[in-house]
C-alpha cells in the first residue's frame, strides 16, 4: 500500500497546505518563487507517480483512489487562494469558478456511475484541459513572481479561460455519457 508511487501522490496532497501558504501574500514575490517551484515538483511527482507504479507493476487501487483526489485539491487549493488574494480577479474568476463546479460535477458523476459498474474513461480532450489547467495556474504562480513581466499573468489568464472552456467541452462529453445511464 506504501509504494513509492502512492508516496508520491500523497506528498502532493500533504504539499498543498505549505502551496497555498506561500501563495497567501501576492506581493511576496520570494514566495511566490518558492511556490512556482514547489509547483512544478508537484507536477512532476504527478506524472511519475502513474508512470512508476505502471513500470513496476505497482498500480493499486489506492493509488487508483487517491491520484485525481491528489490532482483536484490542488488545482482547486491553487484557484481559491488566487482569487481569494486577487490575483484572479474579475471577471475571470468565472473562468475558475467553471473549472471548480466542473471538478465537482464530474466527480459525483463518476461516483455514480461506478455504483452501476460503468467506466468513463478520461478522454485525450480531458487530459489536454488538465495540462491546460496545470500550465495556466503555474504561469499565474511564476507572474506573482516576476511582477515586472505583466505579460505573464495576461497569457496565463488567457490559458485559464481556454482550460475553463475545455473544461464546458469535456464536462459536457462526461454528462451526455453518464445521462445514457440515469432513469428517466
């Protein structure tokens, strides 16, 4: 149950107080640093947690279980602290308020669906929104760091809106397949 891959995943999930720590002064641009760098580790446990416990063999249900809870708290920890400082503000925080009611959404679709035995696999347009997701709120982290690059935080608001509607496009893929499954 203790793999090194179910490790990781749970090192992101223990890392996700101590980034949104660092996030909580958006004029602390040190912090910011540190929580850039803090989310690209986090990033890159995520992918080779999958990849380790498939080349050793070593997928489990636990790790099955835990890597896209690991995933959502995350972005979701990552989206509320930015809007709550302000960095996502206005109008664009409709943008990641889509992303996190999608998250939800989607959730308790495959929770229900698991219930009936039915799989939903996550689909190449899914994976795409959550690199999307991953590289808009890691540009939105590194802006607070470099606040003389302006142009940083508008291409990251920018990919934050295009993950939003990714995430419309593929919410709406998983609902049509799920509704095939509901009583009328």
């Amino acid at each position: 149950m203790l793999t090194l891959p179910n490790l990781l995943t749970l090192s992101r999930i223990v890392a996700v107080p101590l980034l949104a720590g660092l996030l909580w002064q958006p004029h602390w641009e040190w912090g910011y640093g540190v929580a850039f760098a803090l989310y690209c580790l986090m990033g890159i446990t995520d992918y080779f947690d999958g990849y380790l416990a498939r080349a050793q063999g070593a997928v489990s249900k636990l790790g099955m279980f835990l890597d896209p809870i690991a995933d959502k708290i995350m972005v979701a920890s990552v989206i509320l602290v930015l809007v709550a400082v302000q960095v996502v503000g206005g109008l664009s925080v409709v943008a990641g308020l889509i992303i996190l009611l999608r998250e939800i959404a989607v959730s308790g679709l495959r929770e229900f669906l698991a219930q009936l035995q039915v799989s939903v696999p996550v689909s190449r347009l899914a994976k795409w929104k959550t690199t999307l997701q991953l590289i808009a709120l890691g540009g939105l982290i590194l802006g607070g760091a470099l606040p003389g690059w302006a142009w940083v935080h508008s291409v990251s608001l920018a990919a934050l809106w295009a993950a939003a509607v990714l995430t419309l496009i593929t919410g709406w893929d998983y609902l049509r397949v799920g509704l095939k499954h509901m009583d009328s």
